[in-house]
C-alpha cells in the first residue's frame, strides 16, 4: 500500500514539473513592465539598497553614507555617515589560534587591524575577538589575511567579520 501511494506521488510530481517546464507555461518577458529610475546622481561607490514597506529607497555607499530616497519628493537626503573605530571577528581554531590582518589596498599593505585569537579546540566553536581601527582615511580596498605562524595548513574558519 504505501509503495502505490509512493509511486502515485512520484507520478503526480513528475506531471507537474513537466507541465511546468513547458514552453506553454513559460511567459514572454516585458520589457514595457519595468522601467528604469534613477534616484542619484554623482555617487562616490554604491554599495547596497533596500526598499521599505512605505516605498522610500535606502542606499549606503562604500564611503559609509546612507542615503534615503522617498518616492513622494524624489529628493534624496544624507540620513547618516558610519565611521568604523573597531571590528570583530567570530573565528574558530582547533589548535593552534592566529591572527586575522586587514589591510589596505594590498596583502602587504599598511595593517589597518589586526585581530589575535587563540585555539577554541573545535572547528565549529566560535570565539570572538575585537581590535580597534588604524583609520588610514579615505577610501580603500581591504584586504583580509590570515596569518598562522605555527601551521602552513588548516587553522581556523571564519564566520563573519564586523565593523562597529
């Protein structure tokens, strides 16, 4: 009984993804649905935008602003400027810790940060550690380094890097 009930099951999913993929069930594109807007001009670096429920567009730019653009004005206003002064990193290391290095433009450039940790024991248990920012100012690329002088193999994950 539940093998029938399987293979009817298996039937069924299989009927609706062929009629799913059939050129039938698949709509021309529209171009005349969407249309572009721009809500800014002369940005520095976009970075990432987000939309509201009320419709007003948020942006920040790689430079720290956070720009919000409302649809009713269309006006874009300067909301805030982030400045890091520290960053976290949760890190893991079975034995034998390191160090995590930020630095500017290049893996050999001036060390913006650097973040020690020591061993956690396991792959998967995560322990954070925070530095303060050597503030180059303006704007740079970042480069992440990992540095592990016991090891040339293996010795840490990383799961997420902050900047407060």
């Amino acid at each position: 009984m539940f093998l029938n009930h399987s293979v009817r099951f298996a039937n069924y999913a299989m009927a609706i993804a062929i009629s799913l993929l059939s050129a039938d069930a698949i709509e021309p594109y529209d171009e005349s649905r969407l249309a572009p807007t721009v809500l800014a001009d002369n940005l520095t670096r976009p970075l990432e935008l987000d939309i509201a429920p009320d419709g007003r567009v948020f942006f920040i730019e790689l430079d720290g602003k956070l720009r919000i653009h409302p649809p009713k004005t269309g006006k874009v206003t300067d909301a805030a400027t982030f400045e890091a002064h520290s960053v976290t990193a949760r890190v893991a290391s079975p034995a034998s810790g390191g160090s995590v290095e930020i630095r500017q433009d290049t893996p050999d450039g001036p060390l913006i940060v650097g973040l020690e940790f020591d061993e956690s024991g396991e792959w998967e248990k995560w322990i954070e550690t925070k530095a303060s920012v050597n503030d180059p100012g303006g704007i740079h690329d970042l480069c992440v380094v990992f540095v592990n002088e016991q090891n040339s193999g293996p010795f840490m994950n990383i799961d997420w890097l902050q900047f407060d």
